[in-house]
C-alpha cells in the first residue's frame, strides 16, 4: 500500500510553540518535489515532546495542507499500548491514510508482547498500520518471526525496518514475501534493501533532497538498477552527515541552514556541537544546498 520515498518531517518550532507556517511550507515543498507521503509526528518529528494537543494539532494539519494529494501516515505510537490506541484513532478520525508505530521503548517487552501490542492497536483502529522497528533507540528488537505474525493481521500493511541489519532484512522478506512491504527505515542502507526486495523508505534526508530521493526509488522502479544505485551513492555523504550528532539534531540544523525553519529544538535535544555544524555546512555546500 505504502511505498516509495516517504519523508520522515520534521516538526518546526518558533519561540516555544510549532511554527504552522513553516510546517505547511514544508508540506507543500514535498508536494512539489514528488515525495511519495509525509509522517508527521514521527521520531524525527520530535513526538517525545510534543504535548497530545500539539501532536494531534501537527497531524490534523498534515491531513488539512496536503489535502489528499499525498499520503499522511500519522506517528501515533507509544510505549503505552493504551496511549497508541488513542493517537492511533484520533490520526484516523481527522483523516489520515495510516499510521507508524515505533515499538515501545524502555519497558522493553517480549515478542510475545510486541506481537499483543501491534495486535490489539490493529484491533481498536481500522486504519492502514506500519511497525517501526529501531531498536538502536528503544532497546528492543522486533525479531523477523514477530513481523511474520504481524504480517497476518489485516490492516498491519508494512514495517518500517532500521534494525541496520540485511540479515534481519532478508529474513523478513523470506518469512513474509509480498504480505507485508518493507520500508528502509536507515537512508545509508535505502538501496540495499530496495535490492533485496524492499518497497520504498522513510527517509530523513528527504526533508533535505526530496526530489533526489524520489529519484532514487523512481529508477530502481524503472528497472535503472545502476542509475538508483549512483543515485543512493551520491546521496551517501548526506546519509551519514544526518546523522553525526542524535537525530532530528542535524536534519533541522541542515533545514535551518537553507532557509526552511528555525534551528530551535526542545529539552532534551540541543543544538549541535561547533565542529559538526561546520562539518554539516560542508557537506551542505558540496550540494550546492548553501554557500
């Protein structure tokens, strides 16, 4: 259902509060430059720190500015089953196409918990679902037999896989074929995946070089192997940089450098160390992104 370049946005802020217009300019940007849908609210939105109005706020308008022209596919996920089942249904009601869930982080369940959480999410909210699997983040890994089971419920239609792993990445695909599509959610291995039978990304340096992006997922598709493949190479100092310090850091300070928000980020992400930002800046140049 979900493929493509998909764009991880980030939530802009201004003096405290969300910036709605630049988070519309943003939008809009996306639109223009071909990306295949928006999630709003992710872990790159800065979820974490966003009170329920603020979220459910970033996510209606989402829905409202896109004005079905591209899919919305809400962040509405939690360590609290509980908690992802209410942003979960209010992601639906206001009009979103599906939603990403990361799996819950800290309280670090079981499989056999993880499987019971996305099922009973799936259970309570008829709407298109996407498991998150980052376990650098929340400490626990959601093994390729847990996806499997997964893959049996309805409305759960793909998996959004940054594990860093291809093993775990092929593993999926063996266990679960065409039932479930697999979206790179690691930019440094997007082409990687595509190879081995991913169906798309959710992408962090979309929210800088979304047409490049698209580019890259539009030849693959095509059957221009080698031209996605240079493209995935051309992106790939891009790829790491994003990354240097915890992301959203380096994205939004990128995003601030070329003029799209502010560099403001909340408590308790800050802003990047001198040396990386100039590093940054470096790499933004040989883009011709800033001077």
């Amino acid at each position: 259902m979900f493929q493509g370049s998909i764009v991880a946005i980030i939530t802009p802020f201004r003096n405290g509060k969300v910036d709605e217009k630049a988070f519309g300019d943003l939008i809009e940007f996306h639109i223009v430059n071909g990306t295949d849908g928006i999630v709003p609210c992710g872990t790159t939105g800065e979820s974490a720190t966003l009170s329920h109005d603020e979220h459910n706020r970033v996510v209606r308008m989402a829905v409202e500015v896109s004005a079905g022209r591209i899919p919305v596919i809400a962040g509405t996920g939690s360590n609290s089953t509980e908690e992802a089942i209410y942003l979960t249904r209010y992601a639906k009601e206001c009009g979103a196409d599906g939603a990403l869930l990361i799996t819950p982080y800290y309280n670090k369940p079981t499989q056999e918990g993880l499987y019971r959480h996305f099922k009973e999410i799936a259970e309570e909210v008829d709407i298109p679902l996407i498991p998150y699997n980052v376990p650098g983040r929340t400490g626990v890994n959601m093994l390729p037999a847990t996806v499997a089971r997964l893959a049996e419920v309805k409305n759960i239609v793909a998996i959004k896989e940054a594990s860093g792993s291809m093993t775990q990445v092929c593993e999926i695909y063996k266990l679960c074929g065409n039932r479930l599509n697999i979206l790179s959610g690691e930019d440094a291995i997007n082409f990687p995946i595509l190879a081995a039978g991913g169906k798309g990304m959710i992408s962090v340096t979309a929210n800088i070089l979304p047409k490049k992006m698209g580019d890259m997922w539009d030849a693959f598709i095509d059957g221009k192997i080698e031209a996605s493949r240079d493209i995935h190479y051309d992106l790939f100092d891009l790829h790491q940089i994003l990354f240097i310090e915890t992301n959203p850091i380096p994205v939004k300070t990128a995003l601030s450098m070329i003029g799209k928000c502010t560099e403001e980020m909340r408590l308790p992400l800050c802003q990047m160390a001198e040396g990386n930002k100039e590093r940054l800046r470096q790499v933004l140049k040989g883009y011709g992104l800033v001077n």
